[in-house]
C-alpha cells in the first residue's frame, strides 16, 4: 500500500508521485522514487526510516527548499513546486513553518530578532507578535538572550516560535527532539502537537519513538519509497 489517502478538502499538504535525482558524474542516486502523501489540517504525521532513505530529502521538497525531479507539491492547494526560487520562498514565509535540525536560528540575532526577521518575510502586520510566541512556547523571558545562550531544550522552543512566525497552515519539522532529554522531548512534541490541535498540518521526520507515539499516521520511507503503517484511531495525549 502506497502513502497516499484519499485527497479531501482537509488537505492542507499534498505531494503527488515526487521523484528526487542527484548526479555526480556518471553516478546517479534516486533519492525519492513516487512518494505520495497527504497531510490534513490538524493532523500530525511521522515519517520515519533508516538513514538514507530518503527523510529529509522528502522534508525538503515539502518546504520548496529543494525542488523534485519529477511530480509536485501543493500547500493549501498551490503549487509550491516547479517554481523559481523567489516565488518558493514567497509561498514558503507565508504557509510554510520548518523547523531544522540545526534550529533555524541566527547566531548573531536575539531570540527575539530571529523572529521578527522571519516575520518581515511577509507584508503586513504579523498576526502575533515575538513576544507572544516566545510566551506560547515558554521561554518568554529569553527574547534578548543569544542562541548560544540558551540551553539545548530552549533552543528547540526557540526555532519552533521562529518556525510559527507567520502562522503557518503547515508546520514541518526535521528531527526536533534528536539531542533533546526526555523532558524537553515531551514538551516539544506536545508543543507541535498542540499547533495540530490549533489546525495546521504537522509532519515530523523522525527517529523518535515518542513522536511516533503522538501522532495520528506513520509513514515509513525505505529506499525512496513510500509506505504508510497504519491510521491511528484515537488522539495521544503525551505525559
């Protein structure tokens, strides 16, 4: 069974049939081979796989970070693939939130500062302010304070709030709890679980055993293929 369910208006994030090659001279590696997948408004999904498979060249063509060799990706029904790099970013800043492995943040900005960076990205007034982000993720009174000031559990909280700068329709997220304890784990996950819960559409590439626990469907990737694991019945609510 392929990872693909049933398109429905709830679709927030849509890929269809995405194919990644990379060549270095006359080697070629297929990263992605067809993925298909779906994700609706308020639903989180996991995507897990050994290394190498594919997991984060998959989040990448999501965001409009990279572009796929072949079929395409749509964000609250535009196409967000297939695009110059302009436009992608256009799309990305307005309905696109990531959160990467290296926490998405600027050394020499303040917490504060990174936000707002992220928030000029977009015309118009920001629908909420940095303070009230870092306030939502709990680190309210570190909106001055350097990322290298910050410990490794602030630093997840940190480039989650810079990820929802814009309020996106999609959150995605590489890896966020990979060198988290287990206590700054649970909060993250219950954080984007939460931003689930508000109506956006959340996918987590994973390692974790805990993120796969909250979410609502798994999807598992293995040589650049695509499978989904099953539908959960029932909404998780972490410890």
């Amino acid at each position: 069974m392929t990872a693909a369910p049933s398109r429905n208006e709830d679709d927030v994030l849509s890929a269809r049939d995405l194919y990644r090659f990379y060549r270095a001279g006359e080697e070629e590696t297929l990263a992605l081979r067809g993925v298909s997948l779906q994700v609706r408004r308020g639903e989180t999904v996991a995507v897990v796989g050994p290394s190498g498979a594919g997991k984060s060249t998959l989040l990448a063509c999501l965001a409009g970070l990279d572009e796929p060799s072949g079929g395409e990706v749509r964000v609250d029904g535009v196409r967000i693939s297939h695009r110059p790099e302009t436009e992608r970013a256009r799309l990305r800043a307005r309905h696109v939130g990531v959160l990467l492995q290296t926490r998405n943040l600027l050394p020499h900005l303040s917490v504060r500062n990174n936000i707002r960076l992220a928030q000029r990205a977009v015309r118009g007034r920001p629908a909420v302010t940095a303070e009230a982000l870092l306030e939502q993720v709990g680190i309210g009174h570190r909106g001055r304070a350097l990322p290298r000031q910050l410990s490794g559990g602030e630093l997840a909280r940190a480039g989650l709030a810079v990820a929802l700068a814009n309020s996106p329709a999609v959150l995605l997220a590489d890896e966020p709890t990979g060198e988290l304890d287990g206590e700054s784990e649970q909060l993250v996950l219950r954080l984007l679980r939460d931003r689930a819960l508000d109506g956006s559409a959340v996918l987590i590439v994973t390692h974790s055993a805990e993120a796969v626990r909250v979410a609502d469907r798994v999807v598992a990737l293995s040589d650049g293929r695509a499978q989904e694991t099953g539908r959960k019945e029932t909404s998780h609510v972490l410890r």
